[in-house]
C-alpha cells in the first residue's frame, strides 16, 4: 500500500474539546475572564494556542509567556482528561482496519506533543504509526498546510496519496492547502460549518478501508 491516512487528534481521534474547554475556563477564571460556549466554539476549538491566548487576553501572546502560559492550560487538560481518555466510537477498530490493510498511518495535531503522548500512549497508538507530528514540529500553525506537508514527507508520499480527518474549520483547511482529500469528522462542527470535504462521518462506525481507497481513485 502506497497510500496514507492521517488523523488530526482533538475531536476527530477524542472527543477532547469539553475537556479542553473546563481546562481553558479554569485558566482563564484566573484571570477574571469568563469565556461563553459561543466564543469557544468560534475562538477557541481547531485553533493553536498562540491564537486561542492572544485572542482572549486581548493582546499578542508569543516567545517565552506563550511557553509558560501555554504549559499551564495544557497541564490543567492533561491533569482532568488523564481519566476521560476515549477514543470516538468506531475509531479503534478502523485504525487497526488501515494498518492492516496497509496503509501508512500518522497523526498531526496543533497540540502540544505532551498530549499526543497521554492520548496516543493510552491507544497504544505509536507502535502502528509512520509520523506523529505535534505543536512543537512545527513554525507555522494550521490552516498552513506545513504538518500535513510534513507528514506526508514523512510518510515518504505525495499530498494526492493522503487522505485526513478533521474536525475544525482550520483544520481542513489546511489539509485542503496541502493538496489532500478530506474526510470531515462532525464532532464538534456541522458540514456548514467547515469547508467542502471529500467526505462526512460523525464517527467511526461502518467505516472501513474501502471508503478512503474511494477518495484516492
């Protein structure tokens, strides 16, 4: 098999975003902010940390307060998610599906590389994939299409022989950008509101190898 699948984590691996969203409330009622649903579905999910920070602080977070800051809030999701982690119904038994159909496997998050070891180590996903790229691989965050580009040299294939699942407007994007197909993982947004993908599923059940070998025709 020449062909690859690669999987953005939070919302299309987990079902990650009310965790991140307690992490993020308790972060920012630190600070007496109290962020709505609303400005976390539109400011907040699909989005990097840099962005997310700056964003709801009201000024340009970057270079070493970006670290620290960041480190905070992702400890607080790590610290409350450690005893939630579930992956999307269906999401096992397809991954081993691909791998045992050939397909080479990899995943590309905006999160920092700290939760990809919580979520990927608790799947036991790392055994079975080519490229696991996370926050600090990359310069350039999504919707640039640099860690899908990246994983797809990784993978040693070309954009057109990738197809990924996402879930967030920027997300898609940015794999669009890299020249890939699209499955859109409904999870935590309506098919209005993403870019046209090459395929929607709200989850992992009935789906099998034959559905992203139709996307590669």
């Amino acid at each position: 098999m020449t062909k690859a699948v690669i999987f953005d984590m939070d919302g299309v691996i987990c079902h990650t975003n009310p965790f991140h969203s307690q992490a993020f409330k308790i972060f920012f009622e630190k600070r007496n902010l109290f962020p709505t649903e609303e400005e976390f579905q539109e400011h907040m999910y699909g989005k990097n940390n840099g962005y997310i920070l700056s964003h709801f602080l009201g000024r340009e977070i970057k270079g070493q307060e970006l670290e620290e800051l960041e480190f905070e809030k992702e400890s607080l999701f790590r610290e409350i998610y450690q005893h939630h982690v579930e992956p999307i119904s269906g999401f096992m038994p397809f991954f081993q599906s691909l791998k045992d159909a050939g397909f080479r496997l990899g995943v590309a998050t905006s999160a920092p590389f700290a939760n990809l070891e919580l979520i990927g180590g608790r799947l036991d996903l790392f055994p079975n994939l080519h490229s696991a790229l996370a926050s600090e691989h990359v310069t350039k965050h999504k919707p640039n299409p640099e860690v899908y580009l990246k994983t797809a040299s990784n993978l040693n294939l070309a954009p057109e022989d990738c197809v990924v699942f996402e879930d967030s407007f920027s997300g898609v994007s940015a794999a669009k950008n890299a020249g890939m197909k699209v499955v859109g993982v409904l999870s935590s947004h309506t098919k209005e509101q993403l870019p046209i993908c090459d395929l929607y599923t709200e989850n992992y059940l009935g789906l099998d190898p034959n559905h992203v070998i139709s996307l590669l025709v």
